[in-house]
C-alpha cells in the first residue's frame, strides 16, 4: 500500500522526489486502459493542481495511486457512474487531499485512517484502509448506502482500477440502476450525487423502484451518511 501522507522520517518529500517518469505507474493504468471493458473517460488535470495534490499526499508516480493523481483530473467510469479521484478537473472538482480533508485527516501532514479514493452516484466511498475501517490494512473498502458499513472489497488500489475499467461492475450495481439511469446521471457533475427516500438501508426501500430519488452535493451526502452510521 502506497504511504499516505509522510515517510517514515516525517520529513516531506519534493516532487522531483516522488515524480518518477521512468517508472511510472501510468504506463501500467494506460495498458489496462487499452483494453477496458467498461466506457471510461480521463479527465484533464491542471499542472500547478496535480503538483499541489502529489505534494499533499506524498505518494510516488512509481505507484499508480500516484500517477493517477498526477496525471489525471479524475477519471469517470461507466458514463459517470463511479468517479476515480485524482487532481482535480471542472467536471471533478474535487481533488484526492483537498476531499480528504475534514474527512480521513483534520491537518496537513496527519496520517489519517483511511484515504478515500473513489466514489458513486449513490453516495457510495471507496477508501484505502490505513487501519480505522477494518482489519485488512492497505485494502480498498466499500461504504454501501444499503448497509451503512465499510466492507472490504479484498483487493489493493490497484486492483480496484483493474476491475472499475475491466470488471464487471454493472453486475456490482444492478439492484440499484433504474430505467433512464444513463440519461440522469449525465446531468450531474462530479460534486452531486443521488439521495434516496425512504433510505437505502431500511426495509421500506427494499423495492427499489418506489425510492425517490434527488440530486444533492456529495459532501452534503457524505457528512449526513455518516453522522446516521454513527447512530446505527
């Protein structure tokens, strides 16, 4: 698992210290790319932005994590279902650190326990655990709407930008994709995602097709979600 703020003498690296063109983990996200499965598209980074990020978080090119913070402004999969975070783009304007803050860490430097990485339309978090969601360190886990816990999904970081371009992730997510999920979801930007009522995680939700279902800001959702997961 890549470190997730500083090295283990504390002392912050440089950039030319973690930008690595060589090696970089890029070229092995850009093999997996030319034969996706799924439809994804890369959204542009701005340079000074994508410097800033790397900065914060401290993680080498050599790894993909940071090659896609890097490189990329974000990534969208699946029409905009699931969003890869990276910099920071218009369409994405979140950046990795800057979503982190308030949420996995408080100051800059602190190590938090868990680093979110990626995200859904349904108010779904995918993190890194660096040892506050569970028992599996470095593994990716998953917060459902429909179970307000983490699970972990057994896998690295990098396996889990394998299987966002090449799994099957419409299989991950058919109980929740209604009829003209494609055309909605092409409205929303990637600081909106769906809130749904009754809420995912009670028996009254169970029929899918009954849920009501509105656009509202993802750090709205994220903090909400997470405030009733704490009085479950």
């Amino acid at each position: 698992m890549p470190a997730m703020n500083i090295d283990k003498t504390d002392r912050m690296k440089s950039l030319k210290e973690l930008i690595d063109t060589a090696g970089s983990g890029w070229n092995l996200v850009e093999k997996w790319m030319k034969n996706a499965n799924n439809s994804y598209v890369i959204l542009p980074r701005h340079p000074k932005r994508a410097d800033e990020e790397l900065l914060r978080a401290q993680i080498s090119t050599k790894s993909p994590l940071g090659a896609i913070i890097h490189q990329t402004g974000g990534i969208l999969i699946d029409g905009g279902w699931l969003r890869i975070l990276g910099s920071g783009s218009p369409q994405l304007n979140r950046g990795i650190m800057d979503w982190n803050k308030g949420k996995s860490f408080e100051k800059e430097g602190e190590k938090g326990g868990f680093l979110l990485i990626a995200d859904d339309v349904l108010g779904g978090y995918f993190a890194i655990n660096a040892g506050t969601l569970g028992e599996e360190i470095g593994h990716v886990y998953y917060f459902a709407q429909d179970t307000l816990q983490w699970e972990s999904l057994e896998c690295g970081y990098s396996d889990f930008v394998y299987w966002a371009l090449n799994g099957d992730i419409r299989q991950f997510y058919e109980t929740f994709k209604w009829k003209g999920w494609t055309e909605d979801v092409s409205h929303l930007d990637g600081n909106q995602v769906f809130s749904f009522y009754p809420f995912l995680w009670t028996a009254q939700a169970s029929d899918f097709r009954k849920v009501d279902r509105k656009v509202v800001s993802i750090d709205e959702n994220y903090h909400l979600t997470m405030e009733l997961a704490g009085q479950k």
